[in-house]
C-alpha cells in the first residue's frame, strides 16, 4: 500500500514537470539549446518528452483525481460498483496518531487510477501506469542530465596543463558535523 500511494505521488509528480515543461517556454529553450552539440538534436528531444507525455492522455485526469488528491464520489462511482473488488470497511489503529491508518481509502483511490489508466481491466491499468513512470521518468532525468552536463561543460574554463585543484578530504566523517546547537558568546 505504501508502494502504490508513493507511486501514486511519483506519477502526479511527473505530470506537474510536463505542467512546467510545456508552460514554461525558458526551460523548453534551455533543452533544445544545451541538450547537444548536435543541431537539432534538443529540438527533437523536447518533441520526444512532448510526445511521451501525451500520449499518455489518462495522466492529467489521474493526476487531478487520484495521484495528489482523492477522488469524489462522483468520480469514482464506476470503481465503486466494480464487482470484483471487495470493499471491506479497515482501520488499522495505532497506540499514535501517525500510526493510524485507512487502508480503503488508499484501496479506493488506487483502484480509480488504474481504471483510469486502463478502463478496460484495473490491473492492466497499474502495469500501464507503472512502465508509464519508469519510461517518462527515464526520458526526462536522461533528458535533463545531459543538457544540464553540456550547460556545464561549455561553460567551464580549462585548466592549463600545471593548474592543480586540490580539494581537502576529511579523515573521519566525525569530521564532517554541524552542532545542532549554537554556542553563542554572551556580548559584554
């Protein structure tokens, strides 16, 4: 269950970078521009993350109805009078507050977005949905790896043959620590 409801956040997560990408021309420039050296080439990759995203029609209405909310009534009757899943009222109580849990809602809420994703037959619906994240996840961290690392590179300066970076290691990660609490010199 914690799996779906963080693959259910992965893929609203997902939409809302396409929301941005398709938006907000400046980062569509930037990839068309840096992605290669290669003319044409970032261009063809912003077509290709457009393409990826778009055909995947069902995420926008799993994003505004599953992914980083729950579905209404309304929305979801469908999944509701689907007469292969047994809608068995759970609460997993905890001793704490955070340990309570509702595990039918997230049931439900899962449910309506692999029906969504496929309406044809739920469990299709979460395959679909999951090599969905793994090739547009893929596609766009791939993406913006290389342009960021062509960015980089195009605009560093070389070094001549005797310049040396010399950058200290510490010899212990006990080394590598911040006080949580500051000592401060009273001022006199």
């Amino acid at each position: 269950m914690q799996t779906l409801l963080v693959g259910r956040l992965f893929l609203g997560k997902l939409h809302e970078f396409y929301v941005v990408f398709r938006d907000v021309p400046a980062l569509r420039a930037f990839v068309e521009t840096h992605y290669s050296t290669t003319a044409g080439a970032g261009a063809a990759k912003v077509a290709e993350i457009e393409t990826s995203f778009d055909s995947h029609t069902w995420l926008r209405k799993a994003r505004n109805q599953s992914f980083l909310h729950y579905p209404t009534l309304g929305q979801a009757t469908g999944t509701l009078e689907d007469p292969n899943v047994v809608w068995d009222l759970a609460i997993i109580h905890g001793r704490k507050t955070a340990n309570t849990m509702y595990p039918t809602a997230d049931v439900f809420a899962n449910m309506h977005w692999f029906k969504i994703a496929n309406p044809h037959n739920a469990m299709d619906g979460l395959a679909d949905a999951l090599d969905a994240a793994k090739g547009l996840a893929l596609l766009v961290m791939q993406a913006l790896e290389q342009t960021i690392g062509h960015f980089v590179h195009r605009n560093l300066q070389d070094l001549s043959e005797h310049e040396v970076i010399r950058m200290p290691v510490r010899e212990s990660i006990y080394d590598l620590r911040m006080n949580y609490f500051v000592n401060v010199e009273p001022r006199r």
